[in-house]
C-alpha cells in the first residue's frame, strides 16, 4: 500500500489578490499554484505561508477558461530561507478512469475562520473520480465528510479555491469550484494535465525547479510503490549517526538524528592530473579549492572521495543516501533530488565470490527489501539515470581485490551512463589517477579547522545533556564544554588530536568521563577510551559476571589482529567464535561464562567496540580500534618482520605507527631500524616507507638518539617536497616535520607551495614562525596561499604574524566571524573574499568600506541584498558566489566597478536584475546559466574588454547577440559548449578580439568555421573539466588554426608534449605558452 503522503506544512499558502482570498502551494521557494480567478485582475497579489508575512508576487503564468482554472504566481523574493529543504515537487496525469481513494487538498476555506475573522487551515481528504465530467474535462473530488452549511447560504469552501489536489505525493489538480447540486460534498478542480504541457507554463517551472512529470495510475506502480517503500527505509536506517562516548548508560542516547548532527566538513577538489597541471601555473600536480564537502560534489557525477580514518567519509556517505531518499536537496545538489541512492559497502561485497550485477545490489548489501523489489527494479533505475551509487570502503578491501573493483566499476559505467557515483577511500589505498580514465574527480576530506571542531564539541555536550538527570548535572556539562574549548585554544597538542570526527568525540567523551581531564597523548587517549568502554560500563551497570579490562583487550587485539593479517574489516561470527575458542584453554577466568559463544556474546553486549552489522557478521565499531588493538597484538607476538613486510600497504600504515606506541623503547628500535632498512633496500617504496618511519616518531615517548637520527636523516632525502601530494604524505608525519622544513631560499616555486601545504595541513599555531619566513617571498602565489590558509590557525596568533605583514592589495580570505573582527581592529583590508553565512548587518558593522578595493561572497546563504555595498566609493572587482537569496544586482550599478563574477547565483537565474545597466565594467565573468535565447541582458553600455563563459552558460542563448560588444579583447569560452557556426560568426565580428581561449572540445567546430581570424593574436586551448579528451589534436590541426588565425603569435593551454611539437612544425615562429587561471578560477 501507498505511503499516506500529500502536502507538506512548510507550502501550504493564503493567496490575497484584489480582496479576493484563496489557497495556494509552494512549488519552489518562489513559485505558488494556485486558481486563476483568485488572481483574476493581477492587482496587489501576495502570498502568506503560516508565520511568514505576506510576499508581493506577480502573475508569471494564468489560464482561465471552461476546462483550466490554474495561475503560477512568481514571488518578488524567496518565500522560504534558503536552507529549508524543499524536495521538488510531482505532476501527475490521471490517465485511468479508476477512482483513487485517499486523495486530499489543504486549503484555507471560510468555515475555519474564527470569531475574530482569522484564517485557518482546513483538510479536505476523499475520492477523487476521473470518471466524472468527462465533458468538461475537470477532477472531481467528493469529501468524505459534508462541511456545515452557512448562514449567509454561501459555500463553505469559500477561499478554498487554488489548494492543490493530492494523490499520495503527486499533484493531480488545483480546487477551483464547489459544484451545484452537491450540498458542498464535492470540489471540482483543474487537472494537471490541463496546463502542464503549456510552454510557457513549463518553462518558468523547469527554469525555477527541477519538477517530475509523472503519470497515474504508471507512477502507482509496483516499480514507484517499491521505490517509496525503500527511499523510507534508507532515511530510516541511515537516518541517525553514533556519537562516540554519549552512550556510557543508554544506547539510546547515542543516537544523534543525521539532519541535526551532520557537519560539513570542508574538502579539497584535487582537478587536474599530473600531465595538465605541469602546463599550468607554478607547475604543481594538483589545483586545490576548499569548500564545504556536500557543496564540492556539485556538478560532478563521479566523484573519489579521500579522508583518513574518522575524517567522516561514511557519514557523509549517510548523509547523501538519506537527503536523496528524502528528496532534500537543494542547490547545486539539486538534480540528486529524483536518484535512488545504492550503499554498497565494499567491505560486505567483496565477501562474495563475484562482485553484484545491479540485481543484486539490495541482496549483497544484505538490505532487507532485497526479496520485495519488483523483478529487474534496479536496472531499471540504472537505464533510467537515476541512480546513486555509494560504493564505501576501498581501502577496507586488499590490493587485488581493488583491481576487480576498478573493472566492476568500469563496467557498470559503461552499461548504464548517466547515474551518479561515489567511491570512498583512504588517501594512500590508491594512485591519484585511479579512476581518471572514468573521468572520477577526486576530493578529499581535510582536517577539521578550529570553528569545526568548537562547533562540534557544541554540538556533542548538546546531545550529551539528554542523558543528564538534573539541573546541577547539565551545569557541570556545560562547565565541561567551556573548559575544553578554552584547552582546544590553549593546548596545541590537544588541539592537534582533535582533527576528524572520531577523536572530537572521543575526546569530548574521555573530558566529560575524568571530569575535566585528558589524557596528554594519543595513545594514551585510546587506553583511555578502551577503559572507559570496557570497564566502567560494567561497574557501572553493576553486573553480576563481569571480564576483567584486561582479559577483554587481550581477546578484542586476538580478533583485530586476525582481520589485520587477513587483510579483511569483518568476519563471521563463526571465526570470531573460534579464535575466542582457541584462548579459552589460556583463560581460566572465563570459565565463569562457560562456552565461546557466551564469551562471544558477552564482548559484543559488554565492550562497546563489537558489533554485527548483518546477523552472523562482525566488525569493530570503527576500523581506529581494530588498528590500535592490533598493533597490540602484532607487538606482543613480535611480528615485527610481518609488520615492516606490509610497510608499504596502506591497510598496515597505522597498524605500523600503533605498534611504535605499544612497544618497548628497545622494541622500538628493532622495529624503526627494520623499516628504514627496508625503505633503503626497496626502492619503489622507499619514499612511502621513509614517511611512515618518520610518523612513527610521534608515537615514540622514548627512543634512543641514535634511531631517531638515522629516521630524520631518512627524512631529510624527501624534504622539501615538491608536490601536494608529497607534502599531503609528509604531514601525515606530525608536529616534527617542522623543525625539518626549511625557509624558502633557494627553493622552487613547486617546493616553496608544497613547503606552506605541508605546514598548513599540520595546523599547528608552532608552524607559524615558519610560515611568517614565507610572507615576503617574490611569488604572489606563495603570498595567495597564506592569505587562504587563516583558518586553519589561531586567528589573532595568525593575523598578527601573517595577515598584517601581507601587502595591502592581496586578496584574504576569510571563514569566520572572529576572522572579521581582527581585520576590523586593524583597520581593514583593501582585498576581502569571505566564505561562510555573514548577514549584511554585520558587513556594515566590521567592514571598512571607504577602503575597499575587492571584494567576494562565497557560500552565503542568508544575505539578501547587496545594499550596504553601496557606499564603498573604491570598489574595483565583485566577486558572487552561491548567494541564492541575492536576486537584483541594482544597488551596485553605481559603484566604480570595473570587474564581475557572477557564479551559480540561484536568485538571478531567472532574470540577472540590474546587470544591463551597469556601465563601468570592464571585465564579466559569468559562470552560470544566462537566461534568455541571446546575450541582451549583458551591459550593453558597458565598454567590456573582458567576457568569461563557462561550462552551461551560455547553453540558451549561444553567442547570439555578442557582435554588439564591438569593445571586447579578451573573450573566454570555458567548458562543453554546443557552439554553431553561427555562434562563432557572432564572435568572428569583434573587431577589437585580441585573444581568445576555448576548451579543447570546442576547438573543432571552431576549426570548421569557414572564417578567418586576423585580429586574434593569442589563442588559449583548455582543458577545465579535465576530461581526457578523446581527440589528439596533429599537425594538420593546427595548420588548420594556423590558417584560420593568420597573425597568431602565441598558443597557449592544456596540450601534450607530442601536440606541442606538431602545433612548433605546423604554426612557422609560433611561441607556445602555458594557461595561467585566476585565482578564482580554482
């Protein structure tokens, strides 16, 4: 049976137009359903949703006529905040005559206003009958229940009109009229299928949304019944998280709801490979832009996610599987909105003797629902683009079986294109071109910066306070919160713990547990963890038959250690059962519990580190503990030649650095002078081994002298490093690495970036001398990437070392309030991009704006206008970035600007306001869709120099109406573009076009436009979706451009070498170059 779905809360709408009221539904956070005779005379239309004032609309759309009674109202603003998830709505067709019971209408008739005259809602819930007025081709729904009639004899359902019409959740229809003859027991509404067809209609909702179309009784289907059924079950199931440490009494309060719990951490797009960006810019293998992880999935379909162990890469796995389960998307997210999402955790899979086809997707992820789903219901799914794959875990599963993975992939990509996928990883379990070839893009979790992790221990004592039994115990929680944030600030080591989610939560746990008291170290964290776990909750619970700490680590590091060496992250419960089997002869004490099974049972109930995912399956609550007490074990049975063998293995890399923690100082030493051997002796993993011995040192609190020496002159032979990546492996090494990394003279570009990269994914405010010998190098680069780097240091400490000894014009960026207020206190900055949700009250309280040369809005949910910019008399370049609520662009047409980006900028998709009649700009970036079907809503009276497109700007309009910019030099075409001729004929008539940049996949229709080029003279190829190109572009190529551009002097852009050399033969004196993006273009 159906969900009994219907209307949302958040939607339902009063409509005021003329001193008419009706009803009304949200379609998106601007567009409301509603009747057309409601709104008949188009004056004073306005809009009410419950606790929300009235919004001025317009009537974008309205039919009024025998057979449709329907209007779509366009409000002046979004009704809703931004961040209230809306789920796109569905349309459905009735194409049966069968009557649908159950279907409903939520409106605001007269029969609920009160005494006072106020309105209220009303649910009108019955059947609704295609079979009737067949002839005037209207819904009518018969209520279940008669209304009372009125005094005055006039309808009951007055105001009632323009409610939307629900079957289950689609919209079948808007009420429109209450029928004759029918004493009130029915309403006639409009079908959908009477104006969902039109244009016009259409395209302002496909323009404002992202609608479904559906038709009924085929979206009643077993297929669509299924889909329901199992989108509740996947929000269900994923819909909580576990927080460590909150459930030392009740398992129940350890559950955090995942909407309420979830932190976006931040994470790295690495775009590029090592062949491209040895083309561009200082030469560095990997480009990178930090954003909040669920916003740097927008726009891309395959995705390799990186993190370090409890950086959250499963949880933001839940998090996506959830949100498209629920439809919840909003954003650049938006078109995940209608996918079903698959988790498959490689773990469980790779168990099996093949990899699933997708008609084993539910069975081998051993979901319930596998046996309910209708015959060939995945592929379906997956033939129709609408499926999410979240395919977690690649380092859980050895090297060879990574190989099959990486097949498995590649074929069902190949079988079913157009879905979404994501693949979850460790950093070092694969090569960072792993899955270029599948056009994968990679991001990686960073490390949580000092606002992530105050906004996580808020959030944790928030959770942990429903566990409290009084007043007095909530006050000395919240006692416990203030004082570990102030030692977070304090205590740099601690604050170097506290990195990824897990030990945020560990440590809040252990804080909370010892009153205020934390252990100093790592390891010493940990056993402290495992002592909390493992005794206290049975003292605690006062049980009669209790397993000494003791004796429960030394059967727990029997099972890590059995997973380790088996190269695996679960098990059945049979083996776990044998191998406590095989000890109970040792452990006379057990006997209390009689067999293994009981012992078993006991661990799994008791410990709080076991657990069975699937019945008859076991695993460890988290892959940290099964690492820290296998090392343990690896220790205790001397296995130090099995464990520097492994070395290089990314499954063995904290097992090795875990087990320097457990050893004895000689122990030690045999272990390290093992490894650095090895490294020597093995030169294809020599620098892998080298800078896990160099880790290692972290977790030595005694080592001799002379080990130490011999690791750091090991170290010393791949520092400084040259490449993100080798500084990413280099700061794995910790707080020492520090005291090796040297100032910038005599350093290259390359080294001086991946030098600051190193010091900055380290995070300590001890790093920052160094880095205050990097703020006068020559590079503006290195200058850019200090000035980007703040967050992930003490913002006074930082500022002051870094941020004021920066010139006046370079560009800072900034994530925090705190942040804001420091560049107050020292009178401003001239160049400013800030990052994060800051209202325009609190710009016109810390901004300076009399000097304010740059400026940028990134990621700003809340702020609603750009008003307070008008009074920055020195404004030069605006840069706007996803400010959904930002729709008119009017307030700025005044100020002295010179240069303008306008990127995925929701509130001006449908109308860029006040764009056309700025007239100072020089430079125009738009990187999102123009609307319209040609470029008139451009600055016409502007004298631009300067345009930018980018990917699906200009998939509308093409290049239509571009030859009347007769002042543009600079023209830039970035991304897939379906270009026609025409369209490079607008351009060809720019009389003043000096340079012109193209993406390679534009550059053959370029080529086969039959014109010549005589007034460019730079010409750019690139490449920034990074796709590999399946064209290789040869000498007869570039004769070709040669031709078409006959006073070409330089080339610059994404080419091999072997093209290189083709365009050097074909193009006689031709000077070849490299691409050099903006800073923004990152």
């Amino acid at each position: 049976m159906l969900p009994y779905l219907g209307p949302t809360r958040e939607r339902i709408a009063a409509v005021f137009a003329g001193g008419r009221q009706g009803s009304g539904y949200l379609l998106t956070p601007r567009l409301i359903l509603t009747a057309a005779h409601v709104v008949a005379d188009k004056t004073d239309v306005r809009v009410a949703l419950p606790g929300i004032e009235k919004v001025t609309c317009d009537v974008g759309w309205i039919r009024h006529d025998e057979r449709c009674d329907a209007a779509l109202l366009i409000a002046h603003q979004p009704i809703l905040n931004h961040t209230v998830a809306l789920p796109d709505v569905r349309l459905g067709s009735i194409t049966s005559l069968t009557p649908l019971p159950s279907c409903q209408a939520i409106g605001f008739p007269q029969a609920q206003r009160n005494a006072r005259g106020q309105l209220d809602s009303e649910q009108l819930v019955g059947t609704l009958k295609p079979g009737s007025n067949l002839l005037s081709r209207k819904c009518v729904l018969d209520s279940t229940h008669t209304p009372p009639s009125r005094d005055d004899a006039s309808s009951p359902w007055s105001g009632f009109s323009g409610a939307a019409l629900f079957y289950s959740d689609v919209i079948v229809g808007v009420v429109g009229h209450d029928p004759a003859n029918w004493q009130h027991g029915r309403v006639e509404a409009t079908p959908v299928s009477e104006f969902c067809n039109d244009p016009h209609f259409k395209a302002i909702l496909d323009e404002d949304g992202n609608p479904e179309y559906v038709s009924i009784p085929e979206a009643m289907s077993p297929d669509h019944i299924f889909e329901e059924r199992y989108r509740g079950y996947i929000a269900t199931k994923f819909g909580t998280l576990t927080i460590f440490g909150i459930d030392l009494n009740d398992q129940s309060h350890a559950e955090w709801p995942l909407d309420a719990a979830y932190l976006s951490l931040e994470a790295t797009d690495y775009r590029g490979s090592k062949r491209e960006a040895n083309n561009t810019r200082g030469g560095l293998e990997k480009s990178q832009s930090v954003l909040p992880a669920d916003r740097a999935l927008e726009g891309h379909d395959r995705i390799l996610l990186r993190g370090v162990a409890g950086s959250g890469k499963t949880t933001l796995v839940q998090w996506l599987a959830v949100s498209t389960a629920k439809r919840e998307f909003n954003g650049g997210l938006r078109h995940l909105h209608s996918r079903i999402p698959f988790i498959l955790p490689l773990r469980t899979l790779i168990r099996n003797s093949s990899l699933p086809l997708p008609d084993s997707f539910l069975t081998s992820a051993r979901n319930p629902l596998s046996g309910l789903q209708p015959q060939g219901w995945t592929e379906r799914v997956l033939s129709a683009q609408q499926g999410l794959i979240l395919v977690d875990g690649l380092d859980e599963i050895s090297e060879a079986d990574r190989e099959r993975v990486k097949i498995w992939l590649r074929e069902l990509i190949t079988a079913f294109p157009g879905n979404s996928w994501l693949v979850t990883s460790r950093p070092s379990a694969v090569s960072d071109d792993w899955l270029e070839s599948e056009d994968f893009v990679e991001l990686s979790l960073s490390p949580m910066n000092h606002r992530d992790v105050a906004t996580f221990v808020r959030r944790w004592h928030s959770a942990a306070s429903t566990t409290c039994r009084d007043a007095e115990e909530i006050s000395r929680l919240t006692g416990y919160q203030e004082s570990l944030l102030s030692a977070l600030r304090a205590k740099q080591d601690l604050g170097r713990l506290a990195t990824n989610p897990l030990m945020c939560g560990l440590i809040c746990a252990l804080h909370r547990d010892r009153r205020g008291y934390l252990p100093p170290g790592r390891k010493q964290l940990y056993d402290a963890a495992l002592s909390m776990l493992l005794a206290r909750r049975d003292r605690e619970r006062d049980l009669d038959v209790q397993i000494s700490e003791e004796t429960q680590v030394q059967l727990l590091q029997k099972l890590a250690y059995w997973l380790i060496r088996n190269g695996q992250v679960e098990m059945d419960r049979s083996d776990a059962i044998g191998i406590i089997e095989s000890s109970l002869s040792a452990m006379p004490v057990l006997a209390q519990l009689g067999n293994a099974r009981r012992v078993y049972a006991y661990l799994l109930l008791r410990s709080g580190l076991l657990r069975e995912p699937t019945d008859g399956v076991t695993d460890f609550v988290h892959r940290t503990f099964q690492d820290y007490l296998g090392a343990k074990a690896a220790v205790e049975e001397r296995d130090f030649d099995l464990m520097v063998k492994n070395a290089h293995h990314d499954q063995w890399e904290d097992v090795v650095r875990m087990a320097v923690a457990h050893a004895y100082p000689a122990e030690r030493v045999r272990l390290l002078n093992k490894l650095i051997k090895r490294g020597d002796r093995v030169k294809r993993h020599k620098t892998r081994i080298y800078l896990l011995a160099m880790a290692c040192l972290e977790q030595a609190t005694e080592l001799s002298p002379a080990i130490r020496l011999e690791v750091e002159k090991r170290a010393s032979e791949i520092i400084p490093p040259g490449s993100y990546q080798e500084a990413e492996d280099l700061a794995s090494a910790g707080l020492m690495v520090l005291d090796l990394l040297p100032g910038p003279e005599g350093l290259s570009s390359n080294q001086v970036r991946a030098v600051i990269n190193t010091v900055s994914l380290i995070g300590t405010d001890a790093a920052i001398p160094l880095l205050a010998s990097y703020r006068n190098h020559y590079a503006p680069e290195t200058r850019d990437q200090l000035a980007r780097g703040w967050s992930n240091f003490d913002t006074r400490a930082y500022g002051q070392e870094i941020i004021t000894n920066l010139p006046e014009d370079e560009l800072i960026w900034v994530k925090t309030e705190e942040q804001l207020r420091f560049l107050k206190e020292i009178g401003g900055r001239r160049a400013l991009i800030a990052n994060g949700d800051f209202g325009q009250d609190l710009w016109i309280e810390v901004l300076n704006r009399e000097i304010l040369r740059r400026f940028g809005i990134h990621a700003n949910d809340v702020i609603d206008g750009l008003d307070f910019l008008s009074e920055c008399p020195e404004l030069k370049s605006l840069f706007l970035f996803k400010c959904p609520l930002v729709n008119d662009l009017t307030p700025i047409n005044d100020l002295p600007l010179e240069e303008l980006s306008l990127n995925d900028m929701d509130g001006l998709l449908n109308k860029m306001s006040g764009l056309k009649s700025m007239r100072r700009i020089d430079h125009l970036s738009i990187l999102q869709k123009i609307p319209g079907n040609n470029l008139s809503v451009l600055p016409r009276e502007a004298s631009l120099r300067r345009i930018s497109f980018s990917d699906g700007t200009l998939a509308d309009t093409g290049l239509r109406g571009l030859s009347d910019f007769i002042t543009v030099e600079d023209l830039k075409i970035a991304g897939f573009q379906k270009l026609t001729e025409e369209d490079w004929a607008e351009a060809n008539q720019l009389p003043n076009l000096n340079a012109l940049s193209i993406e390679r996949d534009s550059l053959p229709s370029l080529l086969n436009f039959n014109g010549s080029w005589p007034q460019v003279s730079r010409v750019s190829i690139m490449n920034t979706s990074h796709r590999r190109s399946g064209k290789i572009f040869g000498v007869e190529d570039f004769r070709a451009l040669g031709e078409s551009f006959p006073n070409l002097q330089l080339l610059n852009g994404t080419i091999s070498a072997g093209e290189r050399t083709a365009a050097e033969s074909a193009i006689v004196g031709i000077e070849l170059g490299s691409a050099h993006p903006s800073i923004l273009d990152a």
